[in-house]
C-alpha cells in the first residue's frame, strides 16, 4: 500500500499541484489579497479560453497527433460568423454557435483527411491547414476589427453567475460562459474514462497497429478526434469574441504554444497515449497563475514570456525525462 | 474449447500474389489438445499461412475446414469468432495502458460494447491470468513489463476470447532461457485444457522440447510433417534447407598473437571489473541471462555507453573509446541486436547499406563514386552469399538471414579489427545460421577479433571456443567450450557456477 501511496503522490498531476501550491504562498506572502475570491474568480475567467483549447489539444495529443491549427480554425470561424450575422442582421447567438461549430467542424474534417487518409504528419497538416485558414481569412474576410457584435450575443458576456465585491468596492464576476468549458471538461473525462471511444483513443495514441489489430476503427477514432477539435475551436473563438466584445481576425493567433504548453506540463506525454483531464486543468491554472499573478511578485510584464517559456521547456523535460526513466528502469 | 478431433484442416491451399506464389498447396492438420510446431527458413510462407489463418488474407485456391465445418470465406472477424487467436511477434499490447485493460479490451471489442467497464476488466484480468499461473499487478502499465511479461498479457488477451486455437508467431525470439521454459509449461497447460496450440519456430532445440507433431514447410510447400519422434535432428535440418547442413564445432588452431585485452573494465550499473583477452582465431563468446550485462559490454567496447574505468588494448595498443567515433576509428564494428531499428536503413538499396560505415571512402572531389559502391557492394553480395538481385533492391525485400549477412558485410567493407556481434543470429534461418557461423570462423582465421554476444546456448557451444558467462554484471566464469552440452551450459548458467 505504502508503494502506492508512494506512486499518488509521484504522479506528474500531484507535482503540478505542488508547484502551484508553492507559487500561491509565495505569492501570497508578497501580497495577502490573492489568497481570496477575487483570484479565483479572475483565473476562472482567465482560464476560460484556454481551458476550452487545452481540453482539445489533450484529446489530440493523446491520441498520438497534434493539431497547431485550432487558433487560426478558431479565427476563420468566428470571424466569418461575425460578418455573417452582422451583414444579415441575424440576432441569435444559437445560429451563431452553430455556424461556427459547423465552420470549425469542416476544418477538423480536412485535418482528418490529411491526416488519417492522406497520412500526412499531424503537425504538418495542421500547420497547412492553420495558413491557408489564417490566410483565407485575412484575404477574403479582411483585416477590419468589429466591435459592433450584435446586441444579443453581446449580452451573453453580461451573464455572470457570481458576483463578488471586496472591502475596497471593486466588483468581481463570473460570466456564465465558464460553463462551456466545464461541460467540456465533464464530458471529455467521462468519454476518455469510461467509454470505449475514450479507451480508443489512448489505444491508437499508445500504438496504432495494435489498435488495428484489436479492432478499432483507427480512422473512424482520428476523424472523431480532428473533427471535434475543430468544432471547439470554432466555439472557442466565438466565446472569445463575446467575452472582449470585439472580433479581431488576428486575435487568436500564436495561442497555440501556450495551448500546448498547458496541456504538457499537465502531464499529457507529446508523444501520445498519456494524459488526463485533471492534469490539463492544473496545467492551465498553472499557466494563469504564471501569466495573470507574476506582476504580484514584482516581476515585470515582459518577463512573463521568459518564464512562461521557462516552464514550457522544465515542464516538457520532466515529463520527457520521466518517461525516459521509466523506459530505462527495471522492467517487472 | 476444442470440441471436434480435429481443429483446423487445411487442404491443399494455394495463396499467390500477382505471379508470385507464397503458398503452392499446402496441407495442414492441426488437433485439439495438441502442440504443432510449424518450421521453416524465412520466406518459405510461413507468415502467408498464419494469415490465411486468421483471415487476413483470403486463399486463391485450396479449402479450409474448421471443427469439420468446410469454411468458403475467412475474414479475421469470423476467424476470431471461431476461436482462432494469433499472438504475433511484437505482441500488438499497449504499452500505455495497464495490464488489465490490455487483457479486457479485445474482448470488449468483440462483443462490441460502447462503455469500458473497469471492474469487469479487472476481474477479467485476474481470471485470465489465473488460468495461465501469471502474477502481475493487473493496474501496471504494460510499458514497465519484461518482454516475457508483455508475451503473458498477451496470451491472457487471446484466451479469454474462447481461443480454441492459439498460434503463437516465433513466440521465443526474444525471451531467455528460464523465461522460455516458463512459457513451455504455460502452453503445456493450455494443451492439457485442450487447446489446440500452433507455434511458429526454427530452433531445433525449443521445438524437440515442446512440440507434439512437427509441420516443415519449405518454398510454400509442406515438405514433412509427422510426430516429433519421426525427426533426428539430421532429417529435420534437411527438411527445412533441403540440403544438409554441417554441424561442426569450432576448434581454432592456437595462436599467440594477443587482439584484444580487457582488463578491469567497469561501468556502473551495467558491469563490473570485466576481464578477457582474445587471441588470434579466437572466437569469444559473451552470454548471461538478460539483465546480466552481456550486452552493455559490448555497447561499451563500440563506445555507445561506454566504459568508466579499465583498460582497452587492442593489438597491442591501448585504446581508450568514448564515443562510437573513437571505436569506428579503432576499426571496431558492431551488429547491433536489433537490425531492423538499429543495424539497417530499411528503406534505402542494399548498397547504401553496405557503404553506410565505410562512406568516407568513396568520396571522391566530385562526389560520390556511385560505380565503385555499387561493384563494392555487388562484391560483398557474392562473397557472402546473399541472395539479392541487385545491389539496388530496397533492404526491405530481404529476408532476416540475407539482411543480417549485409550487416556484417556492411562492418566487413570497414576492414575491422574487432567485430563484435550482439545476437547475430536472431530472426535468422537455419541455413543462412550456418552461413553466417561459416564467414565468422573465415574470418577469425585471417586475425580479425569476434566476439558474440548471444544466448543462444546452441550457437554459441559450436561457435566459440572460449565463453564468458555473465551473472550480476559479473564475470562469473571464462571456460572454454571444450565439448561441454547444452545442458551442462544451462546449468551453469542458471548457478552461476
């Protein structure tokens, strides 16, 4: 028992936790006020985007691929939903969601074909898959920023499910689009746990022969996976929109490597097969943290990128480095 | 489980492809409750058998009968249904998921179920792995598994699918001796419980000690099959390469002439004070169960981990290496265990494979002198006996013998002083074997160092004339083969003397 206990508290999740407990005190000795509600409510809304990327990006990586084209599927998606719904004066941000779920989904749909009939390298045909949607968008759809969002969907980001005021006044709130990413993260745990397609897809990511030689549809599992990447992007970028009540075609743009450095220090394995809903949370939260609370520690704003980058390399060796050792240890 | 007397009948199959013919009609009757070994040299159709088997490939000609029942058409899904399970080569686990899930999730699949269901899997496991007298932690990932164990989960996968007939594709390639006669006594088992058990092999040994009826197939024909008692070793080795095949020992005539000397070599962890010399004619042979340090030795004399502390002299000149350059420029050369990953680029001609260690030669101010190499390596292809068409074919298209002869062709064309060979007959046929034992004899002659690192006991008896054992890292014994027997060497080695 004591060995298992031993493993528990080894697990790459529980690391995080520590690393992001450290950061709380240390932070919290320097400025008393971010141990309290106001940060939480801040990171959740911090963490809402990403949160909904990540889930993604976990999906993907566990199923051995990696898909860098989400912010520019997310970019085309909600951009061209924009100036549709503002050029036919469409109010309902239903048919908006659905247009860029159905937008995100055929971009996803063309990551899979590249990917599991042409078979094309995942990060190569997410790469071109990300330019030529980045550059449809500029192209055809302009350069313009709108922020004439229509009336009702922009009234989506004056939702908020908590509101909070502090000692000094200031008002804190929760919008009520967090929602989006925790039915994604119930969802995505329950469907990678306790379902076959979920099994699937550590299978493929663990070794796609043998997955083939069990039984499962390997392109079916991939198609799923690509497809309903891009699906979430498109509603990502939509969210996004809404909750900065501005459309910039460029907005998104570069997000991915933060994306994927969440979801690797959270203990996804790049190389596929290893991953958990749990860990990838954590490696957002850890990022916010980082990206929204440094300035507490007196560390200036430009440093940020430095120890964001800082933690992607540490992060990435120490999942790599643990794998190497398990490879190398003593096999039973 | 089985319940006709006979499984599977196979009458008169034929499978060709395009105008090749893998199989020209080939008979085969395997009963329940008994163990078939299927023998044969690479590329004689073995592989296109199991397949037609398991359905996945479909016979041009011929008919298949299953517990009596004529079959028209195999497809793997009907295949498995009627109990046939394959456990091929590399075992097809997941090294990512635990042991219990691996053990489940056929089953899950093939009774198409939508939701996993840890605790049945689990218990699943166990029960499988009761069956099979298998301990493991059903909740480890299968990644932290020794090949043997990955070969038990394996196992447990197929027969808790109803298996009525297990064929298991050279189940042994990669496991020691100890681990072999655990998996005997396992299969052992399944037979007593009436399984019909088909195992694909070529080394005499192993089948003499587990089959009950032999099959040999030879250029898509079955040229014998009978009770194992109908085959002395004579008649088996001239079944399987139609041609007899010497089996002699190797007794060097005694030189002075020192090659190599190791003195104290160590490396943390993998070795320890590590002494041996090797004189001219000599062919040294280095053994040990798996984990002993057989291997890191000879990782450390071609610098890929090398040693820490010790002395390398070879003729007559200390050497000290570092790095894989260090010993290249010594002239060492070294056939990895793995040829497939480590010893050969699949994808390029047999002659960018033969000049893959010695390129620097052939480059002239121009370029390359494609000629030259390619007259090398045509040279090579003659001298040692492979039998490719051209030195342009794709290294793919040859068998694991004529591979494994261009990977010591490859070291040859460097004029080597020392060529240390990892398991150099693994995956390799009985009459390429031969070959092979043949050239390194040649070649121990003309004052080139040979080391093998093997655990094949057979190959090493007839092939060395000086053994090293290996236990712990250890050396726990030189001895020289003398006309020491199998068995006395498997003693020895399981004692550690």
């Amino acid at each position: 028992m004591n060995k298992k206990v031993k493993q528990i508290l080894t697990t790459n999740e529980i690391i995080v936790v520590y690393i992001i407990i450290a950061l709380c005190i240390l932070i919290g000795i320097v400025n008393p006020v971010f141990l309290g509600m106001s940060t939480a409510i801040t990171l959740s809304r911090a963490m809402l985007i990403t949160l909904i990327f990540a889930i993604c990006e976990m999906v993907v990586i566990i199923s051995g691929g990696i898909d860098v084209s989400f912010p520019a599927v997310a970019c085309i998606a909600m951009y061209s939903t924009i100036r549709f719904v503002i050029a036919f004066g469409i109010e309902s941000p239903i048919f908006a969601y659905g247009m860029v779920a159905l937008i995100g989904l055929a971009f996803g749909a063309l990551n899979a074909y590249l990917i599991a009939k042409i078979k094309l390298p995942p990060l190569i045909a997410t790469l071109g898959v990300s330019s030529v949607a980045n550059g449809a968008t500029l192209a055809f759809l302009g350069t313009k920023e709108i922020s004439n969002i229509p009336e009702k969907m922009d009234a989506l980001s004056k939702v908020f499910l908590i509101s909070y005021t502090n000692s000094q006044g200031i008002t804190y709130q929760l919008t009520a689009l967090i929602l989006i990413p925790v039915s994604m993260i119930i969802v995505a745990y329950y469907v990678l746990k306790y379902t076959m397609l979920g099994r699937g897809i550590y299978a493929i990511g663990g070794d796609k022969n043998a997955a083939r030689i069990a039984g499962f549809n390997v392109t079916r599992i991939q198609f799923i996976v690509y497809m309903s990447s891009g699906l979430f992007a498109g509603i990502g970028g939509l969210t996004y929109t809404i909750l900065m009540r501005q459309a910039s075609p460029q907005s998104l743009m570069g997000s991915e490597m933060m994306v994927i450095a969440a979801v690797v220090v959270g203990g996804t394995r790049i190389t596929g097969g290893h991953g958990t809903v749990i860990g990838t949370i954590l490696g957002v939260l850890l990022i916010a943290i980082v990206q929204n609370n440094l300035i507490m520690l007196g560390i200036p704003t430009h440093f940020q990128t430095f120890v964001v980058g800082l933690i992607i390399v540490i992060g990435t060796s120490i999942t790599s480095l643990r794998a190497k050792k398990i490879a190398n240890s003593a096999k039973v | 489980m089985c319940m006709a007397d006979t499984f599977l009948k196979l009458d008169h199959v034929k499978k060709y492809f395009g105008g090749v013919k893998a199989l020209k009609g080939v008979s085969l009757e395997v009963k329940c409750g008994e163990i078939h070994c299927l023998a044969g040299e690479n590329g004689c159709g073995k592989s296109t058998l199991i397949k037609v088997i398991s359905g996945a490939h479909n016979a041009t000609e011929g008919e298949i009968y299953i517990e009596g029942k004529r079959i028209d058409k195999l497809t793997p899904i009907d295949s498995i249904r009627m109990g046939i399970q394959v456990i091929y080569q590399d075992f097809a686990v997941f090294p990512n998921l635990s042991v219990a899930e691996n053990i489940a999730m056929n089953h899950a699949l093939m009774t198409g179920a939508k939701k996993m269901k840890w605790k049945e899997a689990r218990e699943l496991a166990l029960h499988a792995m009761e069956q099979i007298g298998a301990h493991m932690d059903p909740d480890i990932l299968v990644e932290r598994l020794s090949v043997a164990n990955k070969q038990m989960v394996a196992i447990c996968r197929a027969i808790i699918n109803d298996a009525k007939l297990l064929i298991l594709d050279e189940p042994t390639t990669a496991l020691t001796a100890n681990e072999v006669e655990k998996l005997n006594i396992i299969i052992r088992n399944l037979k007593e419980k009436g399984m019909a058990i088909v195992i694909v092999n070529h080394k005499l040994d192993e089948i003499y000690r587990i089959a009950d009826r032999l099959t040999i197939l030879r250029n898509g024909e079955n040229v014998a099959t009978g009770m194992i008692e109908e085959f002395d070793r004579a008649r088996f080795v001239k079944c399987l390469t139609g041609h007899e095949v010497a089996d002699d020992i190797y007794r060097p005539e005694y030189f002075e002439e020192e090659i190599v000397k190791v003195e104290n070599l160590t490396k943390k962890g993998a070795f320890e004070n590590v002494n041996f010399t090797l004189r001219k004619g000599d062919v040294l042979g280095i053994t040990g169960l798996l984990g002993s340090g057989r291997g890191e030795i000879g990782d450390a004399l071609f610098g890929l981990a090398p040693a820490e502390t010790g002395t390398i002299t070879l003729n007559g000149k200390k050497i000290e290496i570092r790095s894989v350059q260090d010993a290249m420029k010594y002239k060492i050369g070294y056939v990895p265990e793995d040829r497939l990953t480590q010893g050969l680029f699949m994808d390029r001609s047999i002659c960018q494979n033969t000049v893959a260690a010695s390129i620097g030669r052939y480059m002239e101010k121009t370029g390359l002198d494609h000629k030259k190499m390619k007259e090398v390596t045509w040279q090579w292809i003659k001298t040692i006996g492979c039998a490719a068409s051209s030195s342009e074919a794709m290294m793919r298209t040859l068998s694991g013998g004529n591979a494994q002869k261009m990977v010591i062709a490859k070291w040859l064309n460097t004029e080597p002083s020392l060529l240390i060979l990892n398991g150099p007959t693994v995956g390799v046929d009985v009459g390429s074997k031969a070959d092979i034992h043949t050239i390194l004899h040649e070649l121990a002659k003309k004052g080139i160092g040979i080391m093998i690192i093997s655990d094949d006991l057979n190959e090493l008896i007839h092939n060395c004339n000086k053994l090293i054992i290996m236990k712990n890292g250890q050396t726990s014994g030189i001895i020289e083969t003398g006309d020491m027997s199998e068995a006395e060497l498997t003693g020895l080695l399981n004692s550690g003397m």
